[in-house]
C-alpha cells in the first residue's frame, strides 16, 4: 500500500495549497530557481515571457512562468537551511503527493533546483564579483543528520579529514559534506563560474567567523577553514543554504545546485554592497542554462 501522509504531517489550506508556500501542485514547474531574498523573485522573473501566478506567503514569494519556452518557477526560501528544509520538503510535496488522497504518487516527478545566492570568497582566486558554483557542500547546520539515509549520500572520507583538520568541537552539529548533481553543475556552471566548495553556515556571524561584541569559540576558524585540503578540493566560500538543497535533493531524487556571486571577500576584507545589479547577469545565466 502507498504510504499515507496525516494531516499532521502534510498540512494542507483550505484552498489546496500547501502550508507555507500557498503554491498548488498545478502551479509548480519541474525547473525551479530558488533565491534568498523574496525581492529577488520579482527580478529573474522580469526575464520571463509571461507569468502564470505571483503568491506570496510569509517570507515565501513564488512566481511561476515561461522563459524562451521553458516553464520556471523562482521561489524565495529566505535565509539559512532551516528553511530550506520547509521549503524543499514543500516542493517535494507539491511534486510527488497527491492531495486527495495524501498518498505518494506512482510517478514520481524529478525536479531541476538551482539556487541564485550570494557568499563570501576565501580564497586569493575568488574576490568580489566571482561566480562559484557549489560542487561540494559542507553543512555546519546539522540538517541532515535528522534524515535517513544520510551517510549513503554524504562524502564521509571528506568529513572525517574535515573534522580532524579543523579539531571538531563535539558541541558542534557534526558537519556533512554532500555533492551537488554533477549533470546540473556541468550544465549551469558552463565557463563563467568556479567550482567550489561551499560551507553552509547557520548564522552570518559567529558561525562565519564575524565577531562583533560577542568572543568567538575558536578565533581561529576561518584559518584552518581557509588552509582545508583534501584531493584537491580547497574551500571556496561561506554561505547558509547549500547544504541543505543538495542534501535533501539527493535523499528525494531531485537535481540541485547552488551559483552564488561572491559579495565579500574575506581575506581581503573588502565587500560590495551594492551588488544587486551585477548579480542579474549570473541570473541571465542560469535562466538560460536550467
């Protein structure tokens, strides 16, 4: 028998839409761009040849619409993995349950996710201005921890040299270190964008090393993050959702990848502030690549 989902569980309004996004199962695109700030919905949006629907729900701004042929919807999680975690279990949701009968679909539909961020560069190689696409994830959220199935879909030998370069406090959420879908990466990330390796963070300031009136735990962090290396692999930049997607893409089936444009360089010590307008030629990008 197909697994039934209790109304505790899959909270359904009364209009048919899902919980927290407001979105229908009819009103979400198998491509979907997921951005930070709600804002941002409305500007990749103004790239579309027409717009099917604009909802807009707490932090949640969804427009669904046709970009040279393709069918998109660009949905705005706000800031960090937990809610990431609303809204890909939501998406999902909309994608593989059937609201009538609160049962998983035998079909199930597989979505393209690519999110369009900004982060702070570590490295010499990534100042301002760069465009990284995430090829490995590292969550310090602890996200997915809570879910099954989570060491069959992490780079344990990666964690392992992780925490032992970095003397993992065990009062820490133990760190994941997930891949990005290689096919989407290729794809997207063409020959404009770094492929990296992201940390996830779950906050902007002390877990990224910022440190105003409050002492950090281990002042030396960022340090031993910015001389991390493993196969090659060195640590690109921060940032606070892309652990989360590709994670609970990979445990759902669904293709995911995070592109972000580097808006702080933190050995430098320098930031652009002002980046809203230069991030829309990395959303031309991606709308033309997803």
């Amino acid at each position: 028998m197909p697994k039934f989902f209790a109304e505790s569980e899959l909270i359904i309004n009364r209009d048919g839409s899902i919980f927290h996004l407001h979105v229908k199962p009819e009103q979400l695109a198998d491509k979907v761009i997921l951005v930070g700030d709600p804002g941002r919905v409305s500007l990749v949006a103004s790239h579309f040849d027409n717009q099917e629907c604009d909802i807009e729900s707490r932090e949640f701004h969804t427009i669904t619409g046709t970009y040279r042929g393709k069918r998109i919807s660009v949905v705005s999680t706000g800031i960090g993995c937990d809610n990431i975690d609303i809204v890909l279990n939501e998406l999902d949701a909309l994608a593989n349950i059937d609201f009538t009968t609160r049962t998983e679909k035998e079909q199930l539909r597989k979505l393209t996710l690519v999110r369009i961020g900004t982060c702070g560069g570590l490295q010499e190689y990534t100042p301002v201005g760069t465009f990284i696409a995430s090829e490995k994830s590292i969550g310090f959220d602890g996200l997915l921890n809570f879910y099954s199935g989570r060491n069959d879909v992490c780079d344990l030998p990666f964690e392992e040299a992780f925490k032992q370069h970095m003397q993992w406090n065990p009062q820490l959420c133990a760190p994941y270190v997930i891949d990005a879908d290689k096919e989407t990466l290729e794809r997207i990330a063409g020959d404009e964008m770094v492929r990296g390796v992201t940390i996830a963070c779950g906050g902007f300031f002390g877990p990224q090393g910022r440190e105003l009136r409050i002492p950090l735990a281990d002042p030396k962090q960022n340090e031993k993050v910015e001389s991390f290396e493993y196969n090659g692999h060195r640590i690109t930049n921060f940032e606070m959702e892309s652990s989360a997607l590709a994670g609970l893409a990979r445990l759902m089936g669904h293709k995911a990848v995070t592109c972000c444009m580097v808006i702080a360089n933190r050995r430098a010590k320098n930031v652009n502030a002002n980046y809203k307008n230069s991030i829309d030629e990395l959303i031309k990008l991606v709308l033309e690549r997803i």
